[in-house]
C-alpha cells in the first residue's frame, strides 16, 4: 500500500524544496482567496486506503492559473465527510505514480469548513519550474482523491516554439452532454484550457432557451425559483456542472484559465451606475413585483455570484473578502504569458460595463435596436476604464510574438440589413454597443504596435472566423492599416443554438423568420464581408495553437445530445493566421 511518509516531508521542507508560505486575507502577491498550507509535524505515516475516491472527493480536482513556477490547485471535500479536526494533505510530483514528490503540504481541518462550501485552493506560485507536467492528488481521511495532472507555463521570454489551447465557452448542463469534454481529455496536444465564460447558467428552466429535453440533467435550486437567487443557489449549481464525468476528467487532464461572462450571474447582466448596483434586466429581482427592484438585492446577488465563482474556479486572482462592493471584493481581469510566444489578456466584460445603448427589452432594443441613436456614446464603456488602461499598459509592455486578447462578446461588427440597405447592429449586448470604446482600443492597438493580435470570444454559440477592423465601412481589400487582427469565436457545448434562441424569444413569427435567414451563412457574410465563416447550427469546442510563423485555430462539432464520449467529432473549420500575412487563410480539414 502506498504511504504518505511525513518523515520524508518533513527532510524536504530542511532542504527548502517545499518551502511554505503564509497569505493574508488582504490583496497580495498570491492568490488571497488560497488557503494557507504548511509541513506537518507529524511523524508517522499516512496510510493511502483504496476507497473510492469520490466518497470524499465528490468533485474531483482542478488545476488552472498557470504561471512560470507554479499553478492553483482545487478540490472540494463532500459535506457529510468534513470533519474539523481532520488535516487536508496535497502532494505535487514528477510522475504519476508519487515516486518523485516534489512539494506536499497540510491544510487545517478548519479551513475547510461550509463558509467556503468545503472548496480547497492551493496556491503553487513559486514551488515549480516552468514548462513542465505534474502529478497531483489531495489525501483526507487516509483517502487519496483522483490524480491530476497539471502544467506550468513556459519561463516568460523563453524562446517557445508553440503552445496549443482547447477554447471552451456556454455549457448549459440542462441542454446536453459533455461529450466533447471528453475529447478534451483525452487531446495529450493540448497544454492549456481556456474557458471564455458561462461555465455554468444561473437559470434552471427559461423558456427563452432551455427545453429540459434531457430528464437525467435537471437541477433544483435550493430556493425553488428556476433561476439563482443566492448564494446556496449559485454554489448549487457548480456542485451540479461538477459531478459530470466528462468535466471532471477536463479539468483532472488540463490546466485551465477561465473567466466569466454573464451567466455566471445573470443574463446579459451589467452595472447600474445611476443606483450603483446590478443591472439584470431578466432576473426576478427586476421582473417581479414582489421584489420591487431592490436595490440592495441585485447589489448582494453580484456578490453572492462572484463568490460562488471564486470558490469553485481554480484561478488566481484579487480579493477584498471584508469588501461590500463588487467592484473592490475582487478583480478577475489577468495576465498570462508564454515565454516569448503569447501574452494573453483574459478579459472581466460584465462587472463594470455601462447599461446596453439603447434599453433593457429583448427584441428591437437589446437586439436588432431599430431606430436607436446611442451606439457611439463615448460614454457607453464595456470594461470601465481601469480595466481598459491595465489592458493597453499590457500591450505597451508586450514583447510576445502574438498578443491575444480572452474575451467574451464578439468584437467585430455584426449587422444585419432590414429595409432598404439599412443595416443594423444585430446584438448590442457585444461590442457593437459599445462602438467608441471599441474604436479606442482598435486604434491603440496600432500606435502600439501590438503584433500579431488575435481575439477569442464565445457567447454567441456560434464557430466564427473574421478579420478585426478599424473601419468596417471602408471595404478596401488593400487597406493594410485598416487591418487590426483576426478573431475565433468558439462554439457552445451544449447551449441552444442562435437559431433556437431567436425563434423561441422573438415574440413576432414573422420577424423571427425574417431573422433567422439574415443570420444564415450566406446572407450574413454578404452583409459582413469580414466575417470569413459562420455557422450557429452545431456545438462542439475549437483549438487554438500559435507557432512562430502563424496560429491555427480548428473548429469540432460534436453531437451534444448523445451522453458518449467517443461518439465522434468532425472538424468542420480549419484557418491560419500567418505572421506577415493579414488576412485569416482558410484549409482544408481533411485528416483533422
């Protein structure tokens, strides 16, 4: 049986090759939401039983927030198994079968009590070398969880000759399975994960887009509303996405580095800067009269939203845990670098962004606004300008050979033609909302020269390819300059497609048709010639791997209403980006 042998810990703690450290509950250097860890007293040794794992590790692990020297660590301890007098242990190695353990450490039992809803984050920053594979496992109550296996990034500056990301966003549980997960996990090509936002949907039963076609996918929030309420709600909901199998083996396989979008809290949420709190223009506490649209209700559910987020994403970020405003409890917008190839900002779009330009409706307001006059209001920002300075003082310090920006809602322009040649913005909850923040950061990217720039962006459940402009009327093919960078939207997993979306919500039969053929591939890209491919039909994943000379991205549909994982993906888009060349270039996808 194999042992966890304290002595052997303790003689590597001496040597200084597991040097703890201890974090403050104030912002700092590490992740502050992280628990603090250190060596065991202890002398004798830890016996690993072999008892199912998920007994005490129901949710499995998780890795994420990659650095030069180290990564986050996650888990979460069942509720019925939490004692507080037990110790968590953790060991981190070079190989799967622990025979070269290089860090290992203790938790208290205390600190991992409900207030945090029994998740464990382990900060690693500093206790590994970069650009290398790990084994890790958690042990508690004599239990070793499932291994994981994680990874650092590359020393900043290396000279790296490629890194590949899987690009994942919207996986409503309720609406299909996991399967394309599952091709995650078993894709040994892929060195990180990212995740553009709606890991999980505050809504359990909106009719606007969720069928319940699937009887073994339903959840029950504790409240009993059909969408979160509260904070029980939200980290319900993440203990439900988390027991799927397919996630589970994801996030054992791969380090992830995730954001959020607006599901995390409420659809298409922003911030009411006139009342300083949420805006959440479909949530009960805005629509039903009960509530009476308080205040301090939508002000406590941002809270309660980031929290649950907080816990249940192995991420490292900022957090005030004594702060009553969302803006200063914690800021997820950050940074990563991969050696001298990829600077990547992952980018926070709903937690300061300004009201939608032209009012809170569904239809002919949120989307397709006819008639509105709002759309270039300098005033109208979707990342407040805190973010948006860290974002170009990013890339004025860049020297990466590509910049690539983590983002939510799509940033290129998205119109569709009505009437005579009148073309209108189709969604203004992405960036054609907010037009003149969107022009400020086109043109910093060219003063700064920022090369090679490349957006992900989900959201729109939708694989799309498109040149980035800065003009999007001059339609010069030549106009070198008017060329920023390109853009990859990633498809849903598992979330109703655009269509489904549009003919359930839009409440006029007639426009709904009218909508769903300008949004058919052909007429779409007749009316937005930079849009290089589109297709809101199908659900998968797509691929993103930067080399020197150009990036690759690749788009797999995957069936989401089969619970299999190994039913079969097709890649059904293949474009590269070449380094002096900058128009996307489309291949074939035959053997992919």
């Amino acid at each position: 049986m194999p042992t966890f042998d304290r002595r052997k810990f303790l003689g590597m703690i001496a040597a200084g090759m597991a040097t703890p450290y201890v974090l403050s509950k104030s912002q700092g250097a590490h992740a502050a939401d992280a628990l603090n860890w250190k060596a065991s007293s202890a002398a004798a040794p830890l016996p690993v039983n072999d008892h199912d794992p998920s007994n005490i590790f129901d949710l499995s692990v998780a890795s994420g927030d990659p650095t030069s020297s180290g990564v986050m660590l996650w888990t979460h301890i069942r509720a019925s198994q939490y004692e507080a007098s037990e110790k968590l242990y953790f060991q981190v190695a070079t190989d799967s079968g622990f025979n070269n353990i290089v860090v290992e450490g203790m938790v208290n039992g205390e600190d991992l009590d409900s207030r945090r809803d029994h998740t464990v984050k382990i900060d690693l920053d500093g206790q590994l070398q970069s650009d290398r594979y790990y084994y890790y496992r958690f042990l508690y109550k004599g239990t070793a969880s499932r291994t994981g296996r994680c990874k650092t990034a590359p020393a900043i500056g290396y000279d790296l000759s490629s890194v590949k990301f899987a690009v994942l966003t919207c996986q409503d549980y309720t609406n299909g399975y996991y399967g394309a997960l599952n091709y995650v996990a078993e894709d040994t090509s892929i060195d990180f994960v990212l995740h553009m936002g709606d890991f999980i949907y505050e809504s359990v039963g909106d009719p606007r887009f969720q069928d319940l076609p699937f009887e073994d996918r339903l959840i029950a929030l504790p409240s009993g509303f059909t969408v979160a309420m509260n904070l029980e709600d939200y980290r319900h909901l993440y203990r439900s996405y988390r027991q799927d199998p397919f996630l589970q083996k994801a996030m054992e396989n791969h380090t992830w580095i995730l954001t959020t979008d607006d599901n995390e809290t409420s659809n298409d949420c922003y911030w009411d800067y006139q009342f300083d709190t949420l805006g959440c223009p479909d949530h009960p506490y805005t629509t039903d009269p009960q509530f009476n649209n308080r205040l301090d209700l939508k002000r406590q559910l941002k809270l309660d939203s980031q929290r649950a987020w907080l816990e249940y994403a192995p991420a490292r970020v900022q957090v005030n845990e004594d702060a009553t405003h969302p803006h200063e409890y914690s800021r997820i917008y950050r940074n990563f670098q991969f050696g001298d190839l990829v600077n990547l900002s992952m980018l926070d779009t709903r937690t300061y962004r300004t009201p939608h330009p032209c009012g809170e409706g569904d239809f002919l307001e949120r989307y397709v606004p006819l008639g509105c006059t709002n759309l270039e209001n300098p005033n109208q920002s979707m990342m407040g300008q805190q973010q948006r300075e860290w974002l170009i003082d990013t890339w004025s310090a860049s020297h990466s050979r590509w910049n690539v920006l983590g983002n939510q809602t799509y940033m290129g322009r998205l119109g569709i033609e009505v009437g005579d040649k009148i073309k209108l913005p189709f969604n203004v909850d992405a960036w054609d909302g907010y037009e003149a923040e969107r022009q400020i950061l086109m043109n910093e990217v060219r003063s700064n020269n920022v090369d090679n720039f490349v957006v992900l962006t989900g959201d729109l459940h939708t694989y799309m390819a498109s040149q980035v402009k800065k003009d999007y009327a001059d339609l010069s093919f030549w106009h070198l300059d008017n060329q920023v960078g390109v853009e990859f939207m990633t498809p849903s997993i598992t979330s109703a497609g655009l269509s489904d979306m549009v003919t359930k919500s839009c409440p006029d039969p007639e426009v709904a048709n009218f909508l769903l053929q300008a949004l058919s591939e052909s007429a779409l890209r007749l009316t937005n010639p930079h849009v290089k491919m589109f297709n809101s039909t199908q659900h998968g994943y797509s691929t993103i791997e930067f080399k020197k000379d150009y990036c690759e991205w690749i788009a797999y549909s995957v069936n989401k209403n089969i619970n299999s994982g190994d039913q079969g993906r097709n890649a059904i888009a293949r474009f590269r980006k070449y380094e002096h060349w900058p128009w996307l270039v489309r291949h074939s996808t035959s053997g992919y």
